[in-house]
C-alpha cells in the first residue's frame, strides 16, 4: 500500500468518484500472477482493479447525470466517442480507448478515489445495493455475450467455466427465455451455485468427459456455447458439442498467446467463432435488471476483504481456494 496524490476534476464532464467497493476479476489475477494479459505488459508500481462503485465527490461543471452524494456504478471503459469504431457504436472495440487498471492506458480502481468522464458513471438512484452495483460490470458481460449470440427461448446451450462470467451468462441467458443450460467447472462449490441459479446439468471435467455427458442429453448439438474458461480444454469441448451451424462464444481470456483449433472439425459443422470484447452499452440494462429483479446476483459474492487484506484477496482468488465465486474489496 502506498500514499498518493488524490486525483482532481480537471475537465468540464469528468467526476471524482470516492471508491467504496472494488470486485477482484480473473484479468485482475492474470496481471498479479504472470505480469501480462497477451500484449499489455504491467509495469510496477500499478493499481489494478476495474469492477467497482462509489459515492460522487465532485463534478465539472457540464457533468448533468450525476450529482454529489449519488451511488454509481462505473463503466471501467473511456471511449474516445470519436473513432470509426465509436461512431458505429462500438464503443467496446474504440482505437483510442482507456480501460481502467489496464497496463499503457489508467490506472485501476485500487484505490481510494479515481475520475472518470460522466459516460462512465451510472447512477444507482438507491434502487440496487452497493455489492451489486459493483457486479453489475461482470453482468454487463453476460448480456452482451447472450445478445451477440442471438439465442432465441428454445436455444440449447452450454457455458463452460462458471466463475463470475460464466454465471453471469447463465443470468443473462435465463432472462433470454433459454431453459436448457449445461454448465461445467472444476470447483464443486460453483457447480452447485450454477445448479440452484437454474442449470440444468452441471459437469466436473475433472472427473467426467463433458461432451459425452451432455450429448447423451442433446445428442443433436448445442446452438451455442459460451467459452469463459479461457482454456484449450474448453474451447475444444465446445466444438465438440456445438451442433450445425452453431456459434462458439469466446468469452473467457487465455493465458497463453496461441490457442488452436482443429479446422476439420469446425469447418465440416460450418461453426462460427465469436470473441466477446468486454461489453457494449450494457451497464444499465444490468443496474434495470439486478433493480427489477429479472437477475441475480447476490449469491456470486462469496468472500468480503478490507482494503488492507488487499494481497489475501488476491492469494484467495489465485488459488481459487475455499468455494470462492467473487472476493470483494471493501475500500
């Protein structure tokens, strides 16, 4: 831990948001274990952290959203609002982007205090506790993900990996109207929180073939699969259980640089492969959705820290010890 100046509104639409709550991430773990995620590269001293909420400190003077005292949810995304990819409203692929905690672009929410522009700052309005705020940025994922792979209510899908993300997607997909949802893991503890959240199977590839169980279920295929492992494993269990013409969701982030795939049997299928890049426009849909009661959350925090337990957190998640789904950071 380390004292540092508290950071400033200095344009006219940025806020100073005081940090209350900060989620420990698996890309959060991917730095602290091996210093790099593909091409972005830590270099120390840098705050990580990018899931959280605060209360509003101070605004410039055009910030008209929110006010002094307000509860927010943050958007760890700072889009340019300029690029070609912004004007098409892609704002998850803007070529100019800031990502908060996010090695050569701004430092994380680690913190006591961060700004961020007035986009990145959703007002709760007291309707959704401050855990869930905080939340709500791995369910915006799980939406996204859900709306790119265009499942309609009879869809057939599996999601491999069911961490935060991946019982994000399974919110997200129930929400959608899909009732048959395979789900997998190697931790027992999130195999049973997937099964009581509405899975339908749920698998240990420790112990069993997964695509062999669940094609004895759906021995036609899945019309989708949702990758959040980010593992070799996974992403070949999922083209084996994809049916014709069904879309491999590639949700999860690899440690490695390389992964592979066997082109016989993705191109006989006539699979398509879909990266999911973070999430598009989805923040408050997800604050709407935990508020009405369409999703929830509430059971994937499993573990609370104080900020000054700060590297216990991190051990506890690394080491994906004692049933952990979500550590939180109470700042």
């Amino acid at each position: 831990m380390a004292e540092v100046p508290r950071p400033s509104v200095r344009g006219p639409n940025d806020v100073l948001v005081r940090v209350r709550a900060v989620g420990v991430c698996g890309s959060d773990v991917h730095y602290y274990e091996t210093g790099r995620i593909g091409s972005q590269v830590v270099e120390f001293p840098f705050v990580v952290g990018h899931e959280c909420a605060g209360t509003v400190e101070q605004v410039g003077p055009e910030v008209r959203r929110v006010r002094p005292g307000q509860t927010v949810a943050v958007d760890p995304l700072i889009a340019c609002g300029r690029c070609d990819q912004c004007r098409q409203g892609r704002i998850n692929t803007c070529r100019n982007q800031k990502f908060l905690g996010c090695p050569g672009q701004i430092s994380g929410c680690l913190c006591e205090y961060i700004v961020m522009p007035e986009d990145s700052c959703f007002p709760t309005e007291d309707k959704i506790t401050l855990e869930q705020a905080v939340l709500c940025e791995p369910l915006a994922i799980g939406i996204y993900a859900v709306q790119l792979a265009g499942l309609k209510a009879g869809a057939r899908i599996a999601i491999l990996g069911s961490g935060p993300i991946g019982l994000s997607v399974l919110e997200a997909a129930k929400a959608a109207g899909v009732e048959r949802i395979y789900m997998t893991d190697k931790i027992e503890a999130r195999l049973k929180a997937a099964e009581r959240a509405g899975a339908i199977w749920c698998g240990n590839p420790l112990f069993q073939d997964i695509p062999s169980a669940i094609l004895r279920h759906e021995p036609l295929g899945l019309d989708a699969v949702f990758e959040c492992a980010g593992q070799q494993q996974t992403l070949d269990q999922g083209v084996d259980l994809l049916a014709p013409g069904g879309r491999l969701m590639l949700v999860g982030i690899p440690r490695e640089e390389r992964v592979s795939f066997v082109p016989d049997r993705m191109r006989r299928k006539e699979l398509t492969l879909m990266n999911v890049r973070r999430q598009n426009h989805c923040t408050q849909k997800a604050i709407d959705w935990v508020a009405e009661g369409r999703v929830n959350v509430d059971y994937m925090l499993t573990h609370r820290f104080s900020f000054e337990q700060t590297p216990s957190a991190f051990e506890l998640v690394s080491d994906y010890r004692d049933g952990v789904i979500k550590a939180l950071i109470e700042v």
